[in-house]
C-alpha cells in the first residue's frame, strides 16, 4: 500500500520561497517518477514537474525559472521548491507517484497512480 | 502545448443515468489519456489510464475509449458516489496537462 505524506508552509508572503516536501511510505522508491501537481482554488490542474531516485528533473516551461525539485533516497522523500511566489501561486499543492509501463526496473509516468493529501499554499501579504 | 478540453463543463444526472463525458486533446496523444475522479478536499483519484485500462479496485461501471484526440469517459449508471468532478489528462513528448473539469451533480 503506497501512501504519500506531504507538508509545508501554509502562509506564504509575496517574493518569499515556497518549501514542501512529501514522504513515500510502502513499495519501491527507486524505479518511479515522483511529481508535484497544482490546483488554485476552485480551478484545473497544473503538473509542476517530476524528479526520479537518481534525481533526474523535468519541469513545466511556464514555472521552469522558478522550480527546483530535489530527492532524498535515504529518506525516501522528494521535495518542492517554489521561489518568488505571487498571490497566483496560491493553490492546493499535491505530490504524486507516477505509474505507467516499467521495463529493466524502471518505470515510465504516464499518469499519477499514488497522491498525498494536498497542502493548501496562501500567497498574501 | 497540448492543450486539452472537456464537455460539458456541469452536467446534471440523476442515479441510475448513464453519463458520458468528452476530452478532445489539440493534436493526437495516441492512447496517452487517464480520467481521475476528485471530490471537494480531497485529492483526484485515477479511474482509467491508457484511454480504457481500468486502475485496480475502480467499479466496472466505469469505461474509457478513444483515441488520437477524441475521448470518452462513460459511467453506466450513475451511482450517488459518482458525483464528483472528472478531469482528462493526457501525456505526451515528456508533458501532462490537464483538462479544465466536468462536474457531475445531482438533476
């Protein structure tokens, strides 16, 4: 059973850097792609960008300049950085786990199988 | 980008109705396509992937089809869990973007 734990800072002033990190708990860390995905209030989904174990990144263009997500294999944690943060990025943040074809160990993110909780982000001054 | 878009964006049902929801994505994404489920507060939860795999433990009243840029999600009859909003997701080239969301309420 595959279970994703996240938590962060809530309240977030203008310019400030937002932080969250999310848990994995059960099954294999290594092997998969690990995402962070967005949802402003009362709106769609946004895919931030996705990390693996070896710590390989790939990031949405439009928040590119802005994003850094790192991994903790030890800890079988991975972690969302978002800095200069504007009342736009306020949102319910969610980390996932992807799923998809897995060849050699290793398996593709073609969808997001496993989410955490969400962890509402409030940009205000 | 891959733009996607669903219709309609509200639809209202009654239990027991068969539903149909539609995703048609800017350019063909092959069978790249899931549906997840969300309720108010709670994370979206994967329903169908590859256009019409099932995910483990999804009831069966569940289907997808499609392919290319037109897709279908149909819940055969609509139980009182399944009002929710749905979205589409497609994959492609090492990009997932999202459909803005169909949300199923009672008629």
């Amino acid at each position: 059973q595959v279970q994703l734990q996240q938590w962060g800072a809530g309240l977030l002033k203008p310019s400030e850097t937002l932080s969250l990190t999310c848990a994995v708990y059960g099954g294999s860390f290594s092997g998969y792609y690990w995402s962070w995905i967005r949802q402003p209030p009362g709106k769609g989904l946004e895919w931030i960008g996705e990390i693996n174990h070896s710590g390989s990144t790939n990031y949405n263009p439009s928040l590119k300049s802005r994003v850094t997500i790192s991994v903790d294999t030890s800890k079988n944690q991975f972690s969302l950085k978002l800095s200069s943060v504007t009342a736009a990025d306020t949102a319910v943040y969610y980390c996932a786990r992807g799923g998809g074809e897995c060849s050699g160990g290793s398996c593709y993110q073609e969808y997001f199988q496993h989410w955490g909780q969400g962890t509402l982000v409030t940009v205000s001054s | 980008d891959i733009q996607m878009t669903q219709s309609p964006s509200t639809l209202s049902a009654s239990v027991g109705d068969r539903v149909t929801i539609t995703c048609r994505a800017s350019q063909s994404i092959s069978s790249w396509l899931a549906w997840y489920q969300q309720k108010p507060g709670k994370a979206p939860k994967l329903l169908i992937y590859k256009a019409s795999s099932l995910e483990s433990g999804v009831p069966s009243r569940f289907s997808g089809s499609g392919s290319g840029t037109e897709f279908t999600l149909t819940i055969s009859s609509l139980q009182p869990d399944d009002f929710a909003t749905y979205y589409c997701q497609q994959y492609n080239s090492g990009t997932w973007t999202f459909g803005q969301g169909t949300k199923v309420e009672i008629k």
